[in-house]
C-alpha cells in the first residue's frame, strides 16, 4: 500500500505525543521523528478494534467527529473553509488505513453563526460524536460550554480566543488573540513608528467577548511596548453595516495604525470606508478578519493592510503545505486558496494524534480522547507553531505563543511575511486571567 503525504504529518505528531506519554512530564522540547520510524512504530503498537474501549461515536469501523461551522450564515465562508481543510486531512487518513483500524467521519452541524440555532445542531448530533474537531465563533463556543461540559466530549474551539480555554474540555490548537496582539504591536513599534520612534494606533472592534479579548490585548501592548500610544476605541455591533462613525473615531484622533479586530463581513465596510473618507491608515486585522477572497472587493486598498497570523501562508515552502495542496487537488480541487482551510487541516492533524493517542491506551471513549490531550506534542510540519498541551488547567492548554504579521497581494488575495516569526517578552508571559 502507498503511504500518503498525509501520513508524514500524522506520523511525526503522534510519535512526538507517544514520546511525551512515556516520560511523563517532560521537560523537553519534543522535536520531530523520522516518517518511517514513525510510521512503524506507530503501526506495531495499535491495539486491534476489539481491543479498545469505546463509547458514543465509536464503533469498530468508524470515529465520527462533529463539525459545528456556520455553513449558511454570514460567516459561512470561513466555516465552510474550516470544514474543508479537515475533510480532506481526513479523506488522505482514511485512503491511507484510517486510525485506530477505523475510518474517521466527520458530521456536520450547521450554527449559522447562532448561538442558540448551535445549541440545536449540536444536541442533534452529539449522542453520535466522539469530539468535536471545530466549532466556529467565540460566542457559539461560550453557548455551548455547558452542553460540553455535561457530555464529557473533547472539543477544538475554531476561534482565536484565549478565554475559550477556561471552558472544560474545550482546547485550541494554536498561538491565541492575545499573543499575536502583542507580537504584532511589537512588530509594529520597530516597522512603522516615526522618526520620534512613537506610533498612534486606534482599534475597531466587534463588541462582544470576541472583540472585547482584542481590545484588552491591545490596551495591556499599548501600556508595556515603549513608543505606543492607544489613541482611540470604537465598536461595532455584529449587524452593522455602515462603520462611518467608528472610521472617523479613528481619523479625528490621529491614528496613524488601526487595528481591525474583526471577521470577513466587516472587513470590507471598514477599509472601504475609510478609503471613501481619505483616511489612508495601516490597518492590521487579526487572524480572522482577512480572507482572500476580499481581494476582489478591496483591490489596492489592501496595499495598507496587514494581518497578523500563527499559521503558515498559502503555499509556503514547508511539508505540511506540500501534504495539504496534493490532498486539495485530490479531494476537493474546485477549494480556492483560503487560510481557514489550513486552520482546518491544522485542527485536523491536531485531532488525528489525539485518537492515534488514544488508541495507543487503549481508550477511545471520550473519557479517554480526552486523557490522550495531557502532555501532547504535535509537530505541524510548518503549518504552524508546535502544539504542546501541558495539563488541563486554562494556561496549561495554551498551545503556542509566536506568530508573524503578512502584507497581501491585491491582484492575488494572497499573503507573504513581513516579519519572522515572533514570540515577544508579552506573548511569552501572557496567561489567561
């Protein structure tokens, strides 16, 4: 049998987690192993189906994992994006012998971005999960905190937020909004300050949880990074449509950087209406607020646009991605390049090393998917910062800190670093409050 690409990244993951599960808590850094040894090794030590203990969502044939994403609503790009990057990580898994001797289903729920048509999709579904390897959108994640709580189901927040990981049973799998706040603001100071080395930055936020995490990032970069200056806030309600007010907030107060801190569908609104204004900022969004496909809307008005990121940049030169675009062409070739696709995949292969790990115990129930997440360590092949999971405990759960600011491509919509990648004195002391 061909060994897939896929395997490379699943491989070298749960030989670096079976590594951490047999030292106990070790103080190492992981690093990565061999593919083939990987392979082997981990192969020879799978006990058979009957061998394993299972509960909801696991027979002796299939894992079948939920994907709770708004797949019609106004964010349903970016869910349907997640979606796909997992699917086919999955699809290569699968055409490759599966885990556990089990092929691995995903069961989509539809949340449109609702937290309460969430609570429905999910309550839908989750007697026939296992986990849930993506739940799109801080608000749906806090909506459905009890209902994870109570089933005792391993879940993998689609959503830059930090707070999410005070929820039980609920992880991330990289660098949170927090860190790659100050990591771009520290970037920001050096790349786009004065000669007076001071720079004025404003934000424009969704205010709820979501945007009121950035918010407080940005207030506690503005207090400890030497020449930045918080000049203006300003928020947004997730109807809004007309951003007019909160651009001349910006404007009136001399901004000089405006921080977006933001989704897609208010992305265009706000460049576009500053563009329409003649204000001409250094806008930064964070992770979730650029998609490519803005592109077409925005044109140049994105020459001034940067986003910051904890994943690897669409065709960037790195295994992971080499894996990701043959399993694209494979599987879902009409897919556009979109980094929520890689966010997918990265969740994905996060959640393969988790059940190979379980399955290595002996344990897929999800008592036991869950025990497998303490002392993981998943090498992404580039796609992003290491995962290394500590302990249950919220700090314990923070998986990465570093992260890197890109610029984009107007006439492509694609995206290329102007910083390495950084992990700022900030970003490495930030804990969850």
């Amino acid at each position: 049998m061909t060994i897939r690409p896929v395997l490379r990244t699943l491989a070298a993951g749960v030989v670096v987690a079976l590594v951490a599960a047999a030292c106990g808590d070790d103080d190492s850094d992981g690093g990565s192993a061999s593919p083939s040894a990987a392979t082997g090794s981990t192969a020879a030590a799978n006990p058979g189906p009957s061998e394993v203990a299972t509960d909801k969502g696991v027979d002796d044939t299939e894992i079948r994992l939920g994907v709770l994403n708004d797949f019609s609503g106004p964010i349903a790009a970016v869910g349907t994006a997640y979606a796909t990057g997992a699917e086919v990580y999955f699809a290569e898994v699968n055409d490759a012998g599966g885990i556990c001797e089990r092929d691995v289903t995903l069961v989509r729920g539809d949340t449109k971005y609702d937290p309460q048509v969430a609570v429905q999709e999910y309550r839908a579904i989750r007697d026939d999960i296992a986990a849930v390897v993506e739940v799109v959108g801080a608000a749906t994640i806090f909506g459905l905190a009890s209902d994870f709580a109570r089933d005792g189901i391993l879940v993998f927040a689609g959503s830059d937020s930090g707070a999410v990981l005070e929820l039980e049973n609920v992880f991330t799998t990289k660098t949170p909004a927090a860190p790659q706040v100050f990591n771009a603001v520290s970037w920001a100071v050096e790349a786009l300050a004065g000669d007076d080395g001071t720079l004025q930055i404003g934000i424009i936020y969704q205010d709820d949880a979501y945007g009121q995490e950035g918010l407080a990032a940005l207030e506690a970069a503005a207090e400890s990074v030497e020449g930045v200056e918080l000049v203006a806030r300003a928020g947004y309600a997730t109807s809004d449509q007309d951003f007019t007010a909160q651009i001349q907030t910006m404007r009136d107060a001399g901004a000089e950087v405006v921080w977006l801190h933001a989704t897609p569908r208010q992305t265009p609104g706000i460049v576009g209406g500053a563009a329409q204004l003649g204000y001409e900022p250094v806008f930064i969004g964070n992770e979730g607020a650029y998609v490519p496909a803005l592109a077409k809307a925005l044109g140049d008005l994105l020459v001034d646009f940067r986003h910051a990121t904890a994943i690897a940049v669409w065709g960037e030169d790195v295994p992971g991605m080499d894996d990701l675009q043959a399993a694209l062409a494979e599987h879902a070739p009409d897919a556009s390049p979109d980094d929520f696709i890689t966010r997918g995949w990265i969740d994905a292969s996060v959640m393969a090393a988790v059940l190979a790990r379980a399955c290595e115990n002996g344990d897929l129930t999800r008592a036991g998917i869950i025990a497998a997440m303490e002392g993981l360590e998943v090498d992404l092949q580039g796609m992003g910062a290491n995962v290394r999971i500590s302990g249950s405990e919220p700090n314990e759960k923070i998986p990465a800190r570093s992260s890197r600011v890109l610029e984009i491509d107007p006439e492509t919509g694609l995206s290329s670093p102007v910083s390495d990648w950084i992990e700022s004195d900030l970003a490495v002391g930030w804990e969850l409050p």
